[in-house]
C-alpha cells in the first residue's frame, strides 16, 4: 500500500461524506469537501509520479474514485433538483455503457483495454467543472446562469461525443478480434 494509493482511499471515504452534505443541504461542507477530492487527486498523481510509487492497483483505484465521486455527486444533485435529470441520466449512463462494453468484450472472450481519450479527458474536466460550480453557487448562494447553462451545455456535449468515441474504439476493437460468423 503506498502512500498515493492510501490518498486515493481516502477520496473513496469523502464519497458518502459529500454525498450526505448534499443530502442535507449542506453544500458550502459538500464544496469544500469537492475541493479537497479534487486536490487530493492532483496530490496523489504528484507523489505516484515523485516518489516512484506508480501501482497497477492506483491505476484501477484512481479513476474509480473519480468515478465515484463525480457519479454520486451527479445524481445527488439531480435528486435534489439542483440539476436537470436529463443531464444526471446522461452521465451515468454514459459510465454504464463503457463498463458495459468491457464486460461484454471480455465475455466474449476479446478484452479491450479502455485507456482515457481526449474527448474523455475533456468531458471529464467540464463534469469537475460544472460540479464545481453548481456546489459553490449553492454553498455560498450566488448565481451565474450563463456560465451555468453553458458549462451544463459542454457537459452534455462532451459527454455525447465520448460516448461516440468510445463506441467506435470498441466497435473497431471487436471486429479487429472476433472472428467473423461469431
């Protein structure tokens, strides 16, 4: 266990801590609490990358306290009506159908390897963004409906043409492996 694998647990433990801040309509703690993953996140990739504590088992816990943490805070927005639903459906789902297609690929005996694409990269950073955001126009009661509405418009978008992308990858990668008449 190194030290950026325990960070990383660590962003894992605030998921049910922001969520319930969230819940309870606590959102300055439910921001400062995003704020803190969001550093913990850039920390840990730091000391991996520093102390030489790169990890096959930080590569997988890494994006799935991402995950986590931007999926959960998602739909506990949306349940509070703080975002559209739409938008939360969008999200998820998008993470449900790239999980999806990697079981399915390793069942049919063709495993890909998802690595991050750009588009993803972007996606995910306007998802981080517009959390952001939303949690600090809460917690501290202001308003910014244009940068709101264009943030949740880059999300959407972003989060359509990663999906696309990811479909292609894996569209590409099982013609590439399956034998035809399968």
């Amino acid at each position: 266990m190194t030290i950026p694998n325990v960070i990383t647990l660590g962003r894992i433990l605030l998921v049910p801590v922001v969520v319930w801040a969230i819940a309870s309509g606590a959102m300055l703690i439910a921001f400062a609490l995003f704020v803190a993953a969001g550093v913990s996140d850039a920390v840990d990739g730091v000391l991996a990358k520093r102390l030489r504590q790169t990890s096959e088992l930080g590569a997988y816990l890494d994006p799935l306290a991402d995950k986590a943490l931007i999926v959960s805070i998602y739909v506990t927005l949306g349940i509070s009506g703080a975002i559209p639903r739409w938008l939360v459906i969008l999200v998820v789902s998008r993470d449900i159908m790239i999980i999806g297609a990697v079981i399915l690929s390793w069942l049919m005996g063709s495993p890909i390897r998802v690595k991050p694409l750009w588009v993803s990269k972007f996606n995910t950073a306007a998802q981080i963004l517009f959390a952001c955001l939303v949690l600090a126009s809460l917690g501290f009661g202001f308003t910014v409906e244009p940068l709101r509405v264009g943030l949740m418009l880059a999300v959407a978008t972003l989060t359509l043409l990663s999906i696309a992308a990811y479909l292609a990858e894996w569209v590409r990668h099982m013609n590439s492996t399956t034998p035809a008449g399968r």
